[in-house]
C-alpha cells in the first residue's frame, strides 16, 4: 500500500461493524458492537479534489448516490472541511454487507467504515473520539435524529454509554468476557423514523424509577461479570412495549430465547431485529437456531448472527 512520510496512504480498505443499541432498558444511552455483520469502504486518494462517491452495492438502490447526501460521503466532506484539507480528493466504494432498516445500525456501520477510512487514508490526524461527532452528524442526516448509540459502539468498539451530548460524554463499559449475543433480524419492515414518533414523550414516575434502577443494574452487572443482574436488569417498561407490538413473535420469541438458556431478550435499536445476552456462544447459537426456526414456521425469513463483545471496532482490512 503506497503512503507518505507523513503516514498518509493512497487507499484503505475498511470494516465497520454492525451495532446493538438500546441493549433493551437504556434508550439512547446503551450500545454495544458485534462482529458481524457489518460495511465495507474502500477509499482511494485521487488527483482531482473533493469526495466522489463511485459505487453503492448491497442496498438495492435503496441509498443516495449524491457525495453530499449519502451518509458515508457526507461526512467525510464535514471532516476534510474542518481540517482544512479540502484539497484532497478520494473515491469511495460503498460495500454494504448488512440490512437496511434491520435496527443494526446500517447507516452507522457507513458512517463509521468512511470516517475511518479517510482518516487511516490521512495519516490518523484525529483520534476516534474526535470522529464521533462526524458520526453522529451522520446519523441526523440518515434518520433526523443525531444520536450516538449505534455510532460510538461502532467507532469506539466494546459496551459503549452515552452519558450525554453537551458536552458529549461517553463511557466504556467492560464486557464480561463470556459474553456473547444471538442476534436474529426478521424480514419484517419497521421504519426507524416510524418507530421512534411511536415513542411517548412523557412516562410516569414509577416507570422511569424502574428504568433508572434496571440500567443501573445492567452497567453494575457488566462491570462485576454478574451475570444474573445483567439478565435481571434487561427489563424496559418505557419503549419495549409499544416497539414490540410492530414486530411480529416478539414474545414468543423471547419466551423461545429465555428457555433456551438467555440471559436477558429484547429489541435491537429500533427493530425489527432482536437479540439475547448469552453466557456462552453455543448457547448464543442454540437461541438463534430456535428463534429462527420458528419465524420460518411462521413464514418469515431471517437473518441469524452469533457475535462476541467486538472490542476493536472498524479495522483496516
């Protein structure tokens, strides 16, 4: 890979990983990373200044091919500008290997893989924390709402907290190291815009005292390696109950997923996917397959994933 003595380099090859947000009682706040699935940008500097979005595959020509609006490009046109380097020029490939609109954090994933790359492309002038803000500018523009729970997991890697955004705090949160998460993302459409106007704008005091305690007892249970308090805690008497009823099975499902050995069972971000918390990966597997398996019996298809806690985030590849 040819570079400069400055560390810069001619083109990267980026993975950006594919997000659980929420993590059922901590709307907003909670997030975490997987394995996979996730996107892929590859980046090219080129003679001709500015940001050339090139290609787009695996969306089904569902995603703006305009530098200026599709959310990979975008904001690498923001980060160029705030470092003064709008000289430069790239080309960026788009490879999306994960659903839109599965409540995986695809427009994250993108975000994340183009900002990432463009700043290994120019030698790391700025460190990961200094991209979020790039990112979640990124999740505005893809969904209207800038929050940071898919695009600090995803950037950052590993359990992340958003302790809040003025000024934005965000917190690591260690990962038990057994830890592992099925993930089942039914073909089942649920507008992310949709599901959050869905959303009350006022709770009762008793139930926002039942979400306070049970994300405290997540956070302590993620710290202590307590697995039983993590799975205690993975109750959400605020938005759970009404996402659930746009996503087909869903307590069968989790009724599925805590018989066969889960820890705690929920929404993934917005939906339609889910996920269980798992002391172990067989066990992760076992819930996918029995989840899976009864969607089909149903008549709807899915996607199945076993991941661990990815710690590193995006990776040049």
């Amino acid at each position: 890979m040819a570079g400069t003595d400055s560390g810069e380099k001619e083109l990267v090859h980026v993975f950006a990983p594919a997000t659980v947000a929420n993590i059922v009682c901590g709307f907003d706040v909670l997030g975490f990373a997987l394995d996979e699935p996730g996107d892929e940008v590859i980046m090219r500097r080129v003679d001709q200044p500015g940001v050339h979005l090139i290609q787009v595959t695996g969306d089904e020509g569902r995603l703006p091919r305009e530098a200026g609006k599709n959310t990979v490009s975008a904001c690498v046109q923001m980060l160029l500008k705030y470092i003064g380097r709008e000289d430069v020029g790239v080309t960026i490939e788009l490879h999306k290997h994960m659903p839109i609109g599965s409540g995986l954090g695809s427009s994250a994933a993108s975000t994340v893989a183009g900002l990432f790359a463009i700043n290994a492309l120019l030698g790391n002038p700025l460190t990961r924390m200094e991209l979020l803000p790039f990112a979640i500018q990124g999740e505005a523009l893809a969904c209207g709402h800038g929050h940071a729970d898919n695009v600090a997991p995803g950037l950052l890697g590993g359990i992340t907290l958003i302790k809040g955004y003025e000024p934005l705090d965000v917190v690591a949160i260690p990962a038990p190291p057994a830890l592992h998460a099925a993930v089942v993302f039914p073909h089942v459409d649920v507008p992310t815009r949709d599901a959050r106007q869905m959303i009350r704008s006022k709770v009762a005091l008793k139930d926002a005292v039942i979400q306070w305690g049970n994300i405290a007892g997540l956070v302590a249970g993620l710290f202590t390696n307590d697995y039983d308090l993590i799975g205690r805690s993975m109750q959400d008497v605020l938005i759970e109950p009404t996402r659930a009823i746009l996503i087909p099975e869903f307590y069968e499902m989790r009724r599925l997923a805590l018989d066969s050995g889960a820890l705690g069972f929920g929404i993934s971000g917005s939906g339609p996917s889910v996920f269980a918390f798992a002391q172990s990966r067989e066990t992760a597997g076992d819930i996918v397959k029995v989840i899976q398996s009864h969607l089909t019996q149903h008549g709807i298809d899915s996607n199945g994933y076993v991941s661990g806690i990815n710690a590193n985030g995006p990776r040049e590849l």
